[in-house]
C-alpha cells in the first residue's frame, strides 16, 4: 500500500517539473535581449534614416551633434559599447533614459543601434 502512495506522489511531482519547465519556457523568450547569447544582427549602417531618427527621438537629450546634454555624449559611443549593449539601453531604458520599445519598431531600433556602434 505504501508503494502506491510514494510511486502516486512521484508522479505527482514530476508532472509538476514538466509544468513548471513548459510554462517557463516563453518568459525566457521574453527576456532574451538579457541573455549573453543575445546577438544584434548584421546590417549595412544606414546613416541618412538614422540621423533622422536620432533627430526626432534622441538630439533633445543627447545634444545637436550628439555632444551630450541631458544624457551623456554619444559622438564615440562606438567605441565604449557593443551593438548589443546599445539595443538593450534603447530599447528597455536606463536611469533618466527612457525606454524606446513602445515609440520605435525593432527595425528602426537595430537600425539606430547599427549606426551608433560605427561612431568610434
Ligand atoms: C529624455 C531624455 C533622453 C532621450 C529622449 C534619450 N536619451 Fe539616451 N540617455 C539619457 C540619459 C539621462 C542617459 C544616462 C542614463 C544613465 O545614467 O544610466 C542616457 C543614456 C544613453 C546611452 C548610454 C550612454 C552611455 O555612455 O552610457 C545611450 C547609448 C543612449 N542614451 C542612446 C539614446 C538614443 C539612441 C536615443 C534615441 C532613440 C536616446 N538615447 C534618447 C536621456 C535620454
């Protein structure tokens, strides 16, 4: 009788394992731009459409020549930061700096991210 009990409550505890993995799995998709394989991918710098965006969402800020105002200088940000840094500050924000999720695409976001990383 005791048997039944303990092999009843092992299967209880492994269709919870199996739960518990399934349900985990899309909250690690969520947070994949967190993860280190995280990877920006390759595109050509485009700079005209670039600028355009830096001029609409980020010179009120980071100045008209990208010199620095309220947030830091971003002239040679390529070369203190990956594209994959890059992608995760604009798109989830830090400190005074706000998240651009919500206001750009993913595409004008890897865009901006590409052509920041080549300003070294
Ligand atoms: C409301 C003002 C504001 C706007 C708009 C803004 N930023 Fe920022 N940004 C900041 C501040 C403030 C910081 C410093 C954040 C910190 O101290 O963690 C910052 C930090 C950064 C950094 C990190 C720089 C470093 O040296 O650590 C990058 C990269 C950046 N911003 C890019 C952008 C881009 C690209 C845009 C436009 C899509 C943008 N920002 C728009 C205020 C802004």
């Amino acid at each position: 009788m005791h048997k039944w009990i303990m092999a009843g409550l092992l299967c209880c505890a492994s269709l919870l394992a199996v739960f518990l993995l399934l349900t985990g799995l899309p909250e690690k998709e969520q947070t994949a731009t967190n993860s280190p394989a995280f990877v920006v991918p390759d595109r050509a710098v485009d700079a005209d459409a670039s600028q355009q965006i830096y001029k609409n969402n980020c010179m009120s800020c980071h100045g008209t020549e990208m010199q620095g105002a309220v947030g830091p200088a971003l002239a040679h940000i390529g070369a203190t930061m990956t594209k994959e840094q890059l992608y995760k500050i604009i798109t989830n924000g830090r400190g005074g700096m706000p998240s651009f999720e919500d206001r750009l695409t993913e595409d004008e976001i890897i865009m901006i991210t590409t052509w920041l990383a080549s300003q070294k």
